[in-house]
C-alpha cells in the first residue's frame, strides 16, 4: 500500500495512543454493545431473582400448566406449542435481519429495504402473539368466585394475594401427576398460593420488558427503512445505522432465548 | 453555531466518516453476488437451522421427557443448549466472532460477573427455602409439645 513508503520517515503512532480505532470499531459501534452489556445486566438481574424466588418456593407453576393454549383450538392440551411459534418467528426474525445487514455491508439498498420490512413484520407478528398471550393468561384467571355475595372479581392481581382464594383457584397451574405437589396444595395451599403470584409477577415483568424492546425494536426498524427508502445511507456512503440497530434487534432476540428457557422449559 | 457548518460536515458531527473503522466483515465488500457474500448467507442459513433444530429439540424434551428425568439434569441439558443457541447468535449474527479477538474480549468479560451472580443468588434461595422448611418444622413440632398443656 502507498501508506507504508510514507511512514518510514515519522514513527507509527501508538495504538492506543489516541487518533485511531485499536478495535477497528466505529465509536457508535462500541457503544452500542458497550449498550447491550449493560442491558444484558438488567435482564439478568430479573432473570436471577426469578430463579432466587423460584428456588426458596417448595412448589412452582408447571409451564406444561401454564402454557398450554393456543388461538383458535381452545379446550385443546398443546403445551409449549404457541411458545414455539413465537420463538420460531423471533428466530425468523432475526435471519431477516441479519440478512438486511449484510445486504448493507455490499451497500444493497434494494434488499436492505426488502429484508428490513421482514423484519418488521416478525417484529409485529411476535408483538401479537405476545397480546394474544396476555389476554389469555389474563382471561383464564378471571376469578369465579367472591367474598362479597353476588359480586365477580375480576383479573388475577387480587385473588392470588387474597386468602380466602380456594385452591380450586390456582390448581390447574401445577403439575397433577406429582405427588408431593398436590399434597403442598392440599396442606399448605397459601404457600402454593404465593408461588402462583411470584410466577405471574416474574412472568409479565420480565415478558413486558422484553416486549417493551421488541416494540421499540420494531420502531428502530421502521425508521431506518424510512431513511434507507430515502437514500440517507446511500449518501451517507455505508449502512452502519442498519448493523447497529441489527445489533439491538439480535440482543432482544437473545435475551427471548433465555426466557424461553427459564420460564417455559426449566 | 450551525451556519459554521456545511451541510455535509454536520453529517459529520453525527457519524463521522468512520467508514475506514469498520470491522473486518464491513471492509472492501463490493459486489453482492461475489462467492464471498453468497458463502456468508449460506452460513447466516445454516445458522438459522441449527438453532431451529435445536429449539425443537428442547421443545420434544420439554413436551414428554423433561418429567421423568432427574431435575438437575433437565437443567443442565437446557441451560447448556441455551447457551449453544446465544453463542451462534453473538458469534455469527451479531458478527462479534468477525471482530478483533480483543474487542470479543472486551465486550465478554464482563458477562463472567453472571457466574458469581447465579452461584451467590441461588445458593441465597436454596438457603431461604431450607430455613423456611426448618422453622416450620420447629414450630409443628413445639406446637405438639404444647398441645398436652391446654387440654
């Protein structure tokens, strides 16, 4: 290369010493995952104290329990099948996205835009299963009993820190064929009680932060389709926006990876 | 201030020209149809197969089997494919694999706190739940010595 006749005359310049890039990492790069480790930290926090309060509770709501309906076949036992769906289409989504990435890197600005729609459409797919998801599980607590004469409760939140709840409440959450789980729910049904409300407490936490990403993911990619379609990146001469935005998009994909596991499989 | 500025050197503010700093898979790319790129989105394919291979199977695990074996070994299983999927995911999606080894270094190291985490928190909740388990103990069984008293 033509650089290397000029440098023989001043010294190389430290690689750290400052004016150049030791990683070989734009500035909005680095920080972007310098962004998602620290993201990492905050789903990790929720995911360990979920499996701090799951490991001090003698029983646990069973997933196969818990999750086992899907749209249009209800009555239907078909545990984990809807879950495997929406990790399916997050996966998808994540190819799509990869792929309007690459589609950057040769500067393709006609497939960037095709693989970015993809995405978004993933994007808003998996959003409406997870609606789906929480209708459901909001739907399926609503209460059939009451203290008050007359009067139906509405929603979960009330009746599973209420003592009065009969069991009959919150038995369908738990394993029936497991011994020692049905006798902790028919001597110490508070104690299964707690769990069931820790249970959902975690499940529409850490389910709605992840939504909470996926959604303003889906945002990040509407703009930077808007700013591909109208050829900002192609003037600007590279299509680093849209590798970084992939890089959110494929964290929030991750960290749907361990939810999946620790809510639906563990 | 901005009218010190040219149109184009605000841009610069924004991004900078950084497009000399990008990162091994970023540079001297032209041609989409090269062999280079169809190599690399046979291999973004392949990926995705692998992982939804592997989301199957812990799905048919989860479904029939997870019951009937020993927990601690459900867990292993699951936890230790759910890393294999977030690795693919890192290496070869997010392109971390493609960077320097140092920037790799850089951005995982930190991530070696979640050991610590997760062996500290989950000792802490196996402690609570045998405490609990202990002094419930201790109360059934003072509340046994007691019983005799009141009658």
């Amino acid at each position: 290369m033509s650089q290397t006749t000029v440098v023989t005359t001043a010294p190389e310049p430290k690689l750290w010493a400052g004016g150049r890039s030791p990683y070989n990492v734009s500035y909005g790069k680095m920080m972007t995952w310098f962004f998602l480790l620290s993201d990492a930290l905050t789903f990790g926090a929720f995911l360990i104290s979920y499996g701090t309060t799951r490991f001090f509770s003698s029983v646990w709501p069973d997933p196969n329990q818990v999750f086992k309906a899907f749209p249009f076949m209800e009555g239907h036992n078909l545990p984990l099948l809807f879950v495997s769906l929406m990790t399916f289409i997050l996966i998808m989504s994540s190819v799509t996205m990869v792929l309007a990435v690459h589609a950057g890197h040769y500067g393709d600005k006609k497939n960037v835009a095709k693989w970015l729609l993809w995405t978004i459409i993933g994007g808003i797919c998996f959003l409406s299963c997870q609606a789906w998801e929480w209708t459901h599980m909001y739907s399926e607590c609503i209460n059939t009993w009451s203290n008050v004469p007359g009067q139906v409760k509405h929603g979960l939140w009330g009746s599973f820190t209420d003592v009065n709840t009969p069991v009959e409440e919150f038995r369908q959450f738990f394993n029936p064929h497991k011994e020692s789980v049905q006798n902790i729910l028919t001597n110490q049904p508070l104690i299964a009680m707690q769990s069931t409300h820790n249970f959902f407490n975690y499940f529409f936490t850490i389910t709605g932060f992840h939504g909470g990403h996926v959604t303003s993911g889906v945002i990040f990619n509407i703009l930077i389709l808007v700013n591909t379609v109208n050829g900002v990146y192609e003037r600007r001469g590279h299509y680093e926006m849209v590798e970084k935005i992939g890089l959110y998009w494929h964290f929030v994909d991750l960290v749907w990876v361990f939810v999946f596991t620790c809510f639906y499989l563990l | 201030m901005s009218s010190h500025h040219h149109q184009n050197s605000i841009q610069h503010l924004y991004e900078g020209d950084q497009s000399k700093l990008y990162s091994g898979v970023l540079q001297h790319h032209t041609d989409v149809n090269s062999e280079e790129s169809k190599n690399q989105v046979k291999r973004i394919w392949k990926i995705f197969w692998i992982l939804l291979a592997i989301t199957i199977a812990e799905v048919i695990m989860g479904m029939f089997f997870s019951h009937q074996m020993p927990k601690a070994l459900v867990a292993f299983f699951f936890l230790a494919l759910t890393i294999l999927k977030a690795g693919y995911i890192v290496a070869v999606f997010m392109h971390l694999g493609d960077e320097f080894k140092n920037f790799m270094v850089t951005v995982l190291i930190p991530l070696v706190l979640f050991v610590w985490f997760i062996i500290a928190f989950l000792a802490d909740g196996g402690f609570w739940l045998r405490m609990n388990d202990e002094s419930q103990a201790r109360h059934n069984s003072a509340q046994v010595q007691q019983a005799p008293s009141h009658e």
